[in-house]
C-alpha cells in the first residue's frame, strides 16, 4: 500500500495543511477525532453491537437459551468496556 493511499496518513497530512493554512482550530479539531482512541471506541462499540445482534438472533431461535443469552450479554458488557467507562460503572 502506497503512503498517497494510506487514510491515517492522509489524515495527518490534511491537519498539518490546515494549521499552515491558518486554521488552528479546525486542525486541532480534527486531530482530536483522530486518536487512537477514537477508533477504540467506535471498534468496541461496533462489537458490541454486532454481538448483540448475534445473541438476539440466537434468542429467537431458541427461546430455552434466554438465560445463558442474557448471561452472555453480561459479559460482553464486562468485557467490552474501554477503561474510562469501567471507572465511570464503578463511580
């Protein structure tokens, strides 16, 4: 894969032109959306999603599972949760 097709990179190259643009604001703006957290957390919350949709189609399937499902999403929560939002669970 070529630099010129790498979207992090293209990312990093569209804030630096913002700030010698003059647009400190917006660069800074950007960046923040950037981070590797960012990207954390929509690819958590996507799996968490995505395995959500998977237990309440295997729920309908077969409604005998209901408790271990619902067992199964507990954990999926406890498991799935970045750090700051198991601090803010515990709080």
């Amino acid at each position: 894969m070529s630099m010129a097709h790498d979207p992090e990179q293209q990312a990093r190259d569209l804030v630096e032109q913002l700030r010698q643009r003059g647009h400190g604001a917006q660069a800074d703006h950007l960046e923040r959306h950037l981070t590797a957290h960012a990207v954390e957390r929509g690819l958590l919350f996507t799996l968490r999603e995505t395995l959500e949709t998977i237990l309440t189609a295997i729920e309908a399937i077969d409604p005998v599972t209901q408790t271990m499902i619902e067992e199964l999403r507990l954990e999926v929560e406890k498991r799935l949760r970045l750090a700051d939002d198991r601090k803010d669970a515990q709080a």
